[in-house]
C-alpha cells in the first residue's frame, strides 16, 4: 500500500512543537518543527539548501533558523535571509516550508502540493479539546512496520479477544458480526460491531464500575489516511440512548488514532483514550493510561513482528481474508484510491 | 552453492521440542515445531493463513494452535478448524505441514516436495542413541556464514593444525595426505586421512591416557547434503583391529555434524562427539564437553569471518585449491549435482 | 565522487605498524600492515588465496605469514613459500604486496597499479617530523561518510564559525572572502582566507598570550587527494614576515589532515597539529591534543549525520554553492580529473 500524499497528518501532538526544534520524518519527507516567539507552528524543511545539513541541528535567532554548519539563515516562510561570506543572497536559496494547522491537540501538517492544502478538510476530534467535557490520556509509539499494517489492526477488532485477551478483549469481540460501509463520496470507512449482552472486559469494569453483563458498542470511523476514531459506549443490557441523544446510562469512551506514515516501513501510532466518566478521578485517569499503554505496546510488538515477516517472505505470500477483515479490505481500497488520485 | 531442497535436514535434537513452541528456520523456510499431547512432534508452516502472524507467538490448545492475532485455529495436519466471527470455515485455510522423523536424537525434518520424503532415505547415527554403548556430548552453534562454509570447513581437517592447534591440531593432520573417493549412485563422499605414527594431541591424550606416539585414522563419511560422520579411531602404533571386527586396543570416537542451512547465509552446526571409552569417567564428559564447545567455537568465529569477507568483497574472486581440499571440491559437486536435480 | 585510484594514501601513523597485526581498509582494499624483524614496514592484500581467510587473522613466524586458517605460508613478497599436506607450491599461491613508504611519521601506501608508484610523488609535511622544530599532537578519527564530504568540509573554513563556533570559528572567518587558485599541472588547490584584524579565538589566547585582535592567515594547500596542508599564522596586528623568511613575531601553526578513503562510504580522519611556539610547554601540548580532539569530533559527528542524509535522500538532490564553495568546487574539479586519468 504506497503512502498518500495531498493529505493533512499529524506531525505532533500540540505539545510537542516548542521553541526547541522536533526533527520528524513525516511521509519520507523529513521535517522540522518548532514555534515562533509568538507560539505559531512552523514546519520546514529539515534540510539546508547548502549542504544538506539537517536544520534541526542547528540554532533558532528569534523567529529564524541559523544552519548549524555555514550559516544559512531562514525565515519562518523557509525565505533565506542570510548566507557567509558574501552579500547576494542567491535567488534559489529557501527551503519548502509546509502548510500547518493546530486543531483538536494536534499538529496538522500536508504533505504534497501545498495548493491542495486548503481544500482538503482537515477530519476533527473535538473531544481532545480541553473544553470538551472529556478527560484523556494519550501516548505516541513509533512502529518500525508499514502503516497498512496500523489500518489493518485497527479496522478488525476482533484481534481484541486475542492479542488483547485478558485487557480489552472477550469471547464477544470475535463472535460478534460487524457491519461495514463505505461513504463513496469522502471515503469515510465505518465498521460497526454493537455486542447487546456481552462480558464486561477488565478494562472497563475497573473504570465504570459496571461488573454485569453489558450492552457494548463499537463504532469505527475512519477518516482515511490519517485519523481513525473508534465511538465505544458501554451501559447495562437493554439501555439505549434517549430519543434526544442525551444517554444518562451509556459510558462513553472516544478512542482515536492518528496513523501517520514515518518511511515506507515505519508508523508513528498517535493514540488517545477520552472518557465522559470519572473525569475526576486520578486513579482512573492513572489506570487508563497505564493499561492502555500496554495494550497499545502489544499492538506494536505484533506489528514489529509482522514487519520483519514480510520483509523476509518471497514474493508472491496470498492472504486469505474472512468475513471480519471488511472494514480493512474497504479501507485498502479507499487508500489505494487516494494514492492513485495523488499520483 | 544454493541451498539443496527435496531433503531430509536436521531441524533439532528431540529434546529442543517439547510442548513449548520452538521457531526456527530451516532453508529459509519458518517453522514451528511442538509436541502433541501424546508426544509425536509436529512441524508447521510459522505463518497463520489469515495475515501471516508467526504462529510460534500463538498458544497450544491440546493438539491445536491458536493464532495470537486473530485466533484462527490449526489442526496438527495444517487443517484450520477455527475462525473468527463466522461458522464457515474457508477451504484453502490450511498452513504447510512438514514430515517429520524422530530419529537417532534428532528431529528430521523434509525441505521440498513432501511426496519425495518417503524416498529419500534418511542417513544414520546409531552411537547417538542411548542403549548404544557409547556416550555422547553435544550442542548446537548458529553461524552467520552460508552452509558451503562449514561443508569446506569439515571436509578438509588440516585445518585441525592451524585453526585449532594446540587443541585437536598437531602437525602430522596438514602434513600427512588424504584419500578421496566419491559414490556416485548415492553421493556419498569419504575422506580418509591415516596417521600411521603421529603425536598424540591434548584432546585425546587427556581422554584416553595415551601418551606415546599413536596410530589416528580420520575416515569422513558425509551423507550430502546434511549429515556429516568422523569415524575417529586412535590406538598405540601399530595396532589394528581384528579381522572378525573387534578392536580392543582402539579407542573410537564418532563426532557426528548435522550441516542445516537457515537462510542463504547461514547455518545451524549441530555438532556431537560420542564415545566408546571412559564412558562412566564424568571428568572425561565434562572435559569433552567444554573442549569441544571450545573448538567448534574456532570454526564459528573463523565462518562468521569468512562470510563477512564474501559479502563485502568485490565479484570474481578466485579462490585457489590444492590437494587437501580434493574432499571440499568433491563435496561440492555432489551438492551442485543435488541442487540441480530438485530445481 | 569516486575514490581516485594509482595515488598514495596514509594507511596509518608509523607508530600504528608494529610486529602485530593491523588490519586496515583502504579504498576498498582490505591491507593487513606489519613490520619485519628488521623494522621495515610490510603491506599484503588481507586475504588467504586459498580461501580468503584474512591474514590479519593469523600470525607471524619471523618475517613470514602464516594463514590462520589451513597455514598457508607468505613472504613479505607476497610469495607463498609453504602450503600443507604437499610439496609443491602452486604458481600462481601470491598474494598482493603494496608499494608503501614510512615518510613524515606516516606509512603511506601505494592503491593502484603499483608500477605508477615511482611516478607518483608522495606530498611533504616534514613539520611532522622529530627534528623539525615544531611539536605536534595527532590523532584518527574513523568517520562514517563518504571522503568527499571531508573534503569539503576541510576545503571551506567559514564552517569554524558555527560548527566550531566558541572555539575555533570567529565572525570573520565567515566574513572574510577567500582566495582560490589551482595549480593545472600539479591539482594542488590552494584556498587563502587573510584577515588583517581579527578577534583572536580562544583556542589562539590561551595557546600564545595574544588576547588583543590580531593579524590571522589561513593558507590551505590540498595535494589531492589524500594530504590537506593549513599553514595557519597569527601575529600581533600590522605584523608581516620579514623580507628574509624570518617571522619573530608570528605564531605558526601547521594543521595536517590525512584524507584517506576506508570504502565508498567511509573515511579515515588523520589529524595533526603542530606548532613552533610554547614547544616545552606540556600544559599547552595538553591543551591543544584536547581541544582539537573536541572540534574533529564536532565534524565528525557532522559528518555521519551528512552520510545518513544522504543515503536516505531521494535522487536528484541539487546543492546550492556560493563564493565560499569555490575552493570545494575546485577541489571536487581536480579529484573528478584524477579518477579519470585512472580510470
């Protein structure tokens, strides 16, 4: 699966771009962030048109970059302002500078023709705000795996009574038969697996206080190449939401992923668990990134593993797919699509 | 020199399968090899159908394993008897079943074909059982360096004086010619090097306590492309054996190599010596042991060098043999021969 | 830029070639150094023409080699005088002998057709030797990049101001526009950057008394492609040598660097600094041996990472030079004309 460029990813969690630099490989383009003195993001290219020398080893005066090697000397529009030696600043002497937006904690960068950049909408995740009446915990793990292989964990869940059997995963997981579609339009991939008597996983007995058999929703949308937000509401069997949207009784966790392309072989797995529930207590707070840390790491050492696989199969390795991999064979072909119309 | 297929290999020593998965790859190819409950062992395909997760990362549900991933469940024969989330179970889920023999302490696997293993006659080691009257140290070392490597290795031992000297190497080993023969039906190559009056190296002087000038014969059997026997016999000068067979004043050591390839660049040497003399003696065990290890050890460092050598060097090299590598050249023209006939 | 054949190379400092072993790459070529009885420097191709086994693996019986491997016997020649387990020894049982010269406390080596050797001058640094008159402190780096990006680095000193900034660089380092010449006939590039009244680093303070701003000359002398020549002088403001050579009030210092080729994408970093003044002063020596220790390693570490950007870039990358470049450009110019001419 190549990777898709003219799209909007996260680069960095908000707090991440600093007045220090933050070298990344986003797309197989490497990247260096940082702010301004007025907070701005600024995303350029993290290489010096000279020699080539990384910019992110180098030092910022005031709002501009001063290459660590000779001198080279840029705004913050990637314009160069200053070269040693001499007075003329020659014509072709500047760096790309990437469009970026900061919005939902994250910062969005675009990769490819930076003139698509603004009529591509940027996919949104309210709840990581803080304002938002949600309280989250988050983390970021590089994979050193292709990124189809996060869409594939992702869109098939089943994979949780299994790889994740003890944490978040049960019997009903598996079992259970999902429902997928495709919006044509925007590509947006929904996979859907409603569990209405299920086990209560440890995971959320521990954070709910729900120890019965419960009413388990999954709801997966992905906003394909990059954000990926799984809706989950668990409440006590036979409860729905009210006629008005208002559901006293459901629990509610919005779960979501940013899978951003590092290489051709490597991800970096931005995750967040939101909760409407227990929003004041720490011991939850602390749990829930705790075991979620460890659920994630089992995703990743599964996908490390995977890597390495195809890195040494032959050619020509068939895989056979079942009924639970729709929502990963639809997101294949929506990826695939967007490639092609990028290419 | 490629990699033999339609052939028995070594895969382990029985007692490295047990209940436990064991993964290893054996001609490139990644198995996984267990015991069923009733003790038979059993040798899969390392790759689940579905998306190719090692099953060696999976559980044992009696017989059956049950992937980590997804949970696709697989029958001891390949046979997928479980799948997720649906009652049908697809008809090409199956992984590849290896044959497998368990035989004179080893776990032979078949590389190819499998309608060709029941052909293909599986070469003996009868010392290496335990009612054989003799005693047997053993282990087993990886090496990074391609199998033609320790195949030279073993053929030619006037290596013996210079890579080991001091160890089993005396002078007489480089100095004293060898005698070649190959059978052409079955492809078995001898390499017989006699010592009529030669010095009594540490190894053995320690081991069997004779001091004086000896009589040592070095009789090579080696079954291509996997097995390897040194018929080893030492005795005072000027003893022989009995026509009727027996040899009272000989002391006879068998050091059997299985030669497995992993990959194309490198190799699993399993390596034993098994004796017919001291054999209640532990001190003589224990020193064998570590002596051997030690010397083997030699020949991994020596193979791990050579292989970096090859992989760096420009192509063209010629190497240049002589009289003692009349086994080694002989060796390989039996492999070329084998190699041709199963491609 | 390809690695210029049929020219001399520094394989190493005298002092590194003794009755051991040293193995080395050079262009390519792995070299196994060593010392007869009799103290003469010796250089063999590192491997066996039996089975390439290196030679620096083995070890030395009086002047000769014998192969660790099967005891393969060389002759500082390179002739092979003893082979085992036969008499005669093949004709074509050579291995190739380097031209190589012990000059300027070095050991250069010849790479190439050795019948050019002769022709070839080898370029002087006779300030690095005992009875000079000057005292130097030397050392090796092994760098992790390609040799040309060593010589751009050497070739343009406005670096010092901000890779070495606070230690050897200044402001008018940058500034101050350089004088480039190349001589046709020889390819010795000459760069010469003189600033008239300068601020006298601190590397320069402590290391003569001079604190107030100073008359600095940096001379550069590259015979390509292996000797890099900085005849640096610094003297009190107005100060000029006098008509007859003489030149009291100057400080000399003569910065030689060893440019020689390890492989393709590797180089090996000889530097020496050598003075005429403060010569008995031991804390001086101390200083001077740690200081330029700090600022090679502030380029070396440049320089992995300039080798990493480099093997990961896509193709085409376009370098943007300026005025500062035009020595490296030069230098770059003669090299491409020197693998030609060898080619």
């Amino acid at each position: 699966m190549p990777i898709v460029r003219d799209q909007w990813y996260v680069a960095a969690y908000g707090a991440e771009v600093t007045r220090e630099f933050l070298a990344r490989t986003i797309c197989n383009e490497p990247i260096v962030f940082y702010r301004t003195e007025d907070g701005a993001p600024v995303a350029l290219a993290d290489r010096c048109v000279h020699r080539r020398f990384p910019l992110s080893q180098s030092r910022l005066d005031g709002d501009r970059v001063v290459c660590g090697y000779h001198g080279f000397t840029y705004e913050p529009s990637g314009a160069c302002v200053y070269v040693p030696g001499q007075q003329r600043i020659p014509r072709t002497a500047r760096v790309a500078s990437y469009p970026v937006v900061e919005q939902d904690s994250f910062i969005w960068v675009f990769i490819g023709d930076p003139q698509l950049a603004e009529q591509r909408p940027i996919p949104r995740a309210p709840w990581l705000n803080p304002d938002s009446g949600y309280v989250t915990v988050a983390g970021m793990e590089p994979i050193k795996g292709r990124y189809s292989l996060l869409v594939d964990n992702l869109l098939d869940l089943s994979h949780e009574t299994y790889l994740h059997g003890g944490y978040i995963g049960t019997p009903e997981v598996a079992e259970t038969p999902i429902e997928t579609s495709v919006d044509e339009q925007t590509g947006l991939v929904r996979v859907s697996r409603r569990m209405q008597d299920a086990e209560c996983p440890p995971f959320y007995a521990k954070s709910t206080g729900l120890t019965d058999r419960i009413s388990r929703w999954q709801d997966i949308e992905y906003h394909a190449p990059c954000l990926y937000l799984l809706h989950s509401r668990i409440a006590p069997v036979g409860s729905v939401p009210n006629p008005d949207g208002t559901d006293p009784e459901g629990f509610h966790t919005e779960i979501t992923y940013a899978i951003t392309p590092e290489t051709d072989n490597s991800v970096l797995d931005f995750w967040m668990v939101s909760r409407d529930f227990a929003r004041e207590d720490a011991d939850v707070t602390e749990f829930l990134a705790k075991f979620n840390h460890t659920v994630v790491m089992q995703d990743v050492d599964a996908l490390n593993i995977l890597e390495g696989v195809i890195e040494t199969e032959p050619e020509g390795f068939q895989e056979l797919s079942i009924n639970i991999d729709a929502g990963g064979l639809a997101a294949r072909k929506v990826l695939k699509r967007l490639a092609e119309a990028a290419a």
